[in-house]
C-alpha cells in the first residue's frame, strides 16, 4: 500500500470514527436537524413570525407566576387568569403612562437638538482653547464645525427614518393587540400545544427529554431574571435621574434599563449619553457630579448585588462566548438578535452538553 493511500485510509478511517462517536444514535441526528430547522426558520421567517415568537416568550416568561400560584393551592386556570390579569395591567400602564412619557422626552430632545448641538461647539470651542496641545497641529479649528456637522446630519438622518417608518405603525398597532391575545392562549392551552408538537416527536426520547430540561431550567431562569434586572434598574435609574431633575430622565432610565440586556457593552454605551446630557445640561458642578456618582453606585449595586441573586443558578457562559454570541446572532437578526443572543447561547450549549458521545470503534 502506498503512502498516500494510507493517508486516506487514515483520514477515512478518522472521519468514521468522529461520526460513530457523535452521529450514531438516531436521536442525536433528529436533534440536530430539529436545531438546524429552528434556526433555518427564525432566520428565513423571523419577520413574519416576530409577533408568534413575542408572544411565545412573554408566555414563557409569565409561566413560573403561573407556577407559583399553582403551587400555593390555585388551579391552573385561576393562575393562568391571575397572572394575565397582572401582565395585561401592566402591558396597559405601559403603553398608557410609560411610553408616551418616553415618546413626549424624545420629541423634546429632537426639538432641542439644535440647541444641545450648539452647547456642544460652545464646549468643545472652549475645550480646544484651554487645551490646545492635546489636539493635533491645524486641526483644532476644524474639529468643532466638522462635529457639529456630523451632529446635524445624525438628526436628520433619525427624523428621515422616523417619517419613513409611518406607514408600519398600522402593523405595529395589529401587533399590540394581537401579542396579548396570543399570549393568554399559549399560557392556557400550553399542555394541549406541547401535547401537538410530541406527537411529531419519536416515543422514546431521552436525548432529547434531557436536553430540554436542561434548556427549560436555564433558559427559565435567565429570562425571568432579566426581566426583573430590566424593570430594577430602570426604576432605580429614572428615581435617581428624577431626583436630580435630568432632562429626559424616563428615556435615559428606559435605555439603561434594556442596556442590562447585553452584558458589558450595554451599561458602557449607554453612560456615554447619560454623561453628555448631565454635562450640556449643568455643566462641570456638584450637581454633575452628584448624579453620575449615583448612577455609577446604581450599575455597581446591579453588577455585584442584583445579578448574582438573580443568576446564581442560571447560565455559566464564559465572557468570550457571551462576545461572540452577540456578534453573530447580532449579525443575523439585529437588535433583536442581539436581545436573545445570551438564551440562544444557552441552548446552543444545552445540546452540546447533552450530545451523546460513543467509545470510537477500533
């Protein structure tokens, strides 16, 4: 036998092993092809199903209330309408007293752009004098006015998309009513729904019984603490901004909150603009310095306090993984990717640790 038909022998002889040791239950390979369906699915129709997927969460979210009142002696279905009573209070206060604050706040900033934008070259102009080496050489005239430009066609370029986006808010209306109802059915026919998609499923199925508890367990926890986390540090945040009187404390408060939602990068980009409005609106002062002392103690209390609470027995991804989960699931689908990269990761890893291995075949 010649060398090179040795190496492929060698190389063939690897490739049977690694696909006896990984691919040779039958479960293993419906597994991977129910992963690969899910994830061909939500990239392909991912728009079109936004509002079933919405509602699919929020149901999942809202089920360990419905868990803890059945646990305390309530049936199901008085759980089931104790907890959408709850949720539709709060979707009804949201959407009554919460965002139109927040919406009130941003058409104020859009209307005080110009002036927070000439704040801004006052400062800057000031800032160039008093240090003028730290700038390079025949450069410092024209930063300000090139800032400033940059500033204007940012506005511009968030009123054009705003005027664009006019002829989806009829969708967006059919979505906020039609997520609350679907919501309510997920919650109340939850076991006649999962009782459907068993039937397509094989008999026997340990693999993947495992596997989605382990999903359920850590995907369950760490949605519902973050939820908590978002609703914590957003109330904590606007009681802070408020007391201080900030401008548009509610938006600022709003944005931090869901910056919680991406670990790291959320609370670092999101200081930025808080800062920038305390500086244009007061200026280098105690009240400065007061409120960004507070903010900063409000994210220390969330990152040392309130996160371990909440998930000590959630996932364990490393920082890396958490990065590049962000990164590609970001990639495919957005904000909204970016929004479920964590849960996502985690069912990633969920089937990985779950994967059956056999002993390679001699």
């Amino acid at each position: 036998m010649t060398v090179a038909k040795k190496q492929k022998f060698a190389l063939l002889e690897m490739f049977l092993n690694w696909t006896h040791r990984y691919f040779s239950d039958p479960e293993a390979v419906l597994l991977l092809i129910l992963v690969i369906g899910g994830l061909a699915t939500v990239v392909t129709l991912g728009g079109i199903l936004a509002p079933i997927l919405a509602s699919v969460v929020i149901a999942y979210l809202l089920y360990g209330i419905v868990n803890f009142f059945t646990s305390k002696g309530l049936g199901k279905l008085t759980g089931v309408f104790s907890t959408y009573i709850l949720f539709l209070a709060i979707y009804i206060a949201m959407f009554l007293l919460i965002f139109p604050l927040v919406w009130k706040q941003m058409a104020s900033l859009f209307t005080d752009l110009p002036v927070l934008i000439n704040k801004a070259k006052l400062l800057l102009d000031g800032f160039t004098e008093e240090y003028p080496m730290l700038l390079a050489f025949g450069q410092g005239e024209g930063l300000a006015p090139s800032m400033l430009q940059e500033l204007q066609q940012w506005g511009k370029t968030i009123f054009s998309a705003s005027l664009s986006s006019i002829p989806g808010v009829i969708s967006w209306i059919i979505y906020l009513v039609l997520v609350p109802l679907l919501v309510f059915f997920f919650m109340k026919d939850s076991d006649t729904i999962i009782s459907w998609c068993m039937r397509f499923l094989p008999d026997k199925r340990p693999l993947l019984t495992k596997v989605w508890g382990e999903v359920d367990e850590q995907m369950g926890n760490y949605v519902r603490g973050k939820a908590i986390e978002i609703a914590v540090v957003g109330i904590s945040t606007y009681a802070v901004f408020l007391y201080f009187g900030l401008n548009y404390s509610a938006l600022l408060a709003m944005l931090v909150g869901f910056s919680v939602v991406i670990p790291y990068v959320g609370a670092a980009v999101i200081t930025i603009p808080v800062i920038l409005v305390a500086y244009l609106q007061w200026g280098w002062n105690d009240g400065f310095l007061y409120l960004i002392v507070s903010y900063l103690v409000v994210q220390a209390l969330d990152g040392n306090l309130l996160v371990p609470v909440l998930f000590s027995e959630a996932l364990n991804l490393h920082p890396v993984a958490i990065m590049i989960a962000i990164i590609v699931f970001g990639a495919f689908w957005g904000f909204w990717g970016v929004f479920f990269a964590i849960p996502l990761a985690t069912v990633l890893k969920s089937v990985l640790n779950a994967w059956p291995r056999q002993e390679f075949i001699s």
